[in-house]
C-alpha cells in the first residue's frame, strides 16, 4: 500500500488509526480539521491532490448533542453527507481506495429485538445525526467504487472523543466514580460498546486482506445497555459507586435529539470476509482500562463492591 491520508488524525478514532499506523511503518500523512475542511470541495482538491494518495481514512463526523437549531442541523448534513460525497469523488477521480467510518446510529427505529442489526439490515435512524450518517454512506457507495464503510458503535478510545470535550462514556463513568458521586445510567438503549483501539487495527487488517469492498460493521463483539456497561466500568476499575438504572425521558413529538433505543450490531461481512471477529467488549474494556485508565487514583481507591439498586 502506498501512502494513506488519515482525515480527523487527532480525533478518537483518528488517534489510534495514526498510532497503529505508526506502529506498521505505513506511509500516512495525518491531517486534523486545521490542515483540511472536507465540506469544502476546493479544500478536498488542494490539500489531497498534492499527497498523492493510494486511500484516504475518513473518521472525520459532525456529531455530538447539539442538533436543535436550524444551522447546527445543516452542518451534519454539510460535514457527514456532502463532506463524505466531495471524498467520494476525489476518490473516483483518482483511483483511491475511501474507508470511511460511520456509526451504529444509522438504526434505531425499532425500540426492542431479538438480534443484532446485520450490514443486510436497512438503515432506520431516528435523528439528524444517524440520517446524515446514512446519507454520507449513501454517496460513499453510489459514487466511489473502491470503498469500505465501515461502522463503528458507542465507540471509546484513549483520546476521547473531540466533539465529547475529549471525553467519552468510559471516562465519564470513571471521574465520577472517583468523585464518588452516584450516577444514574439508562437501562433501555442497548449497543455493542467498540474500543477504537482494536477498530483501528481491524481496520488495516481489512484494507491488508484484499476483502470485497463494500459496507462492514465493526463493533465489539456483543451488546449492553449503557447502565451494564457501567457497571461493568467500576467493576473491572475496581471503584467503588453507585450506580442508578433510569429509563430514557420520553420524547415531544417535535424532539429533534431522538435516542436510538437499540442499535447492537454484528460483524458478518467481516467474518464472511474470512477475519477474526472483534474481541467481546467485556475483553476490550478490561484491556483498555488497564491499559489506559488505571491511575493513582484508581490503584488507591477502595475496592469496588455491588451496591445494590
Ligand atoms: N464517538 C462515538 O461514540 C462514535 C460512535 C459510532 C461511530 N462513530 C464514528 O466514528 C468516527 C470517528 O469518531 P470520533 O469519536 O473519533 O470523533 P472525534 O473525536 O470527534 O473526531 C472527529 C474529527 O473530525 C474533525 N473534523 C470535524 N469536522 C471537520 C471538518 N468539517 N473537516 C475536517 N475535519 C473535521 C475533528 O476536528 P476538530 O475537533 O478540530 O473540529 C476531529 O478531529 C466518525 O465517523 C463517527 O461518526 C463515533
């Protein structure tokens, strides 16, 4: 593989993109929001045509609660719709592969299932995020022929998330565990929590494996509610909390910021395609943690206990 532009470099994903990367000795120019604005087609031109490369990463995403006035709602669709459509096109014109990075929140219509959404699934979001999303995959596929969408869930990674103040749920759960403040958790949205670590490396190891290109889920393996996730946060931290299970609040009929109530997802492409499925979350967060998130504070707090709720 020649060189590799890696769009959103400093964000969550990005970061672990930029460090496997890194670790493989690729040749990947790394580009944050500063160096490159994907909603605007002369900047696409410019800024990729002079680094001449053989794929572009896309994990750039307008996203985040902010989705009520008219032109925080435009900006989805300008960044997650037509930025993905000006990197299709770039593309197309100049033979490159495009991964481009989209999310579990393209589902969620359905409040309760039995199984986990496949990539046969069709889209169902129930807000402007997960919409925009879903059209940014649309032109992806329509208009770019060497393409891997790839979709991520709930996703948490070292760098926290940008658009989250650098944060992420992991992070929050942990600074207030040791704040010792209690947290009240909703029980009724169900996902499959992803360590962006292990995207990242699944990720090259797809482009690595020549597999068909198309759309691919890529989420850790088995599925939670945000409040078992939780719980098994301070567990495995070993931090004493408590933790509240609440209900989602029932939303008007003119809520814009609709919380998809279950979006678990199930890697078959990528199992089709002959790779190792994702480790199972509880696997990933247990290494993440230790890896990551064990500070002082953790080691010397007192040990964790189940406090009944
Ligand atoms: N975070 C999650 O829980 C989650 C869940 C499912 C799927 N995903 C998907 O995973 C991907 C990566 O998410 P993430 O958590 O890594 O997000 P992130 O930390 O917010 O990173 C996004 C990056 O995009 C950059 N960016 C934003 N607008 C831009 C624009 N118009 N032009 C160029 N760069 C721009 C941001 O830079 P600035 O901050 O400087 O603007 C940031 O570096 C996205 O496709 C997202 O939809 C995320």
């Amino acid at each position: 593989m020649g060189r590799i532009v890696l769009l959103g470099a400093n964000g969550q994903l990005g970061n672990d993109l930029a460090q496997v990367g890194r670790d493989h000795n690729l040749d990947l120019a790394c580009l944050t929001h500063a160096d490159i604005e994907i909603a605007d087609p002369a900047s696409v031109e410019q800024v990729l045509s002079s680094l001449e490369p053989e794929a572009i990463l896309n994990t750039v995403a307008c996203h985040g609660a902010n989705q009520h006035t008219p032109a925080e709602q435009e900006a989805f669709f300008r960044v997650n719709g037509l930025g993905a459509w000006h990197l299709a096109r770039f593309c197309r014109r100049h033979g490159c592969l495009l991964v481009h990075f989209s999310t579990d929140y393209v589902f969620g219509k359905e409040r309760t299932r039995s199984r986990p959404y496949t990539e046969d699934d069709p889209p169902c979001p129930v807000n402007i995020y997960g919409a925009s999303k879903v059209a940014g995959e649309q032109l992806v596929r329509t208009f770019c022929p060497k393409h891997y969408v790839i979709r991520i869930a709930s996703a948490y990674g070292s760098a926290g998330c940008r658009a989250k103040g650098k944060s992420n749920f992991v992070k929050m759960v942990l600074g207030k565990a040791l704040k010792g403040e209690t947290l009240k958790v909703v029980n009724d949205q169900v996902m499959s929590p992803t360590w962006t670590r292990v995207a990242a490396e699944k990720t090259y190891e797809l482009i690595d494996s020549g597999a068909t290109f198309g759309l691919y889920h890529m989420a850790g393996r088995g599925d939670c509610t945000w409040y078992e996730f939780a719980r098994e946060i301070v567990r495995i931290a070993d931090l004493p909390a408590r933790i509240e299970p609440t209900a989602t609040p029932a939303e008007g009929p003119n809520e814009v910021f609709v919380r998809p109530r279950w979006t678990a997802l199930t890697n078959c492409m990528l199992r089709q395609a002959g790779l190792s499925d994702l480790p199972h979350w509880r696997e990933c967060l247990e290494q993440y943690i230790d890896t990551h998130e064990r500070t002082d504070e953790t080691k010397n707090a007192a040990p964790w206990s189940p406090i009944p709720s």
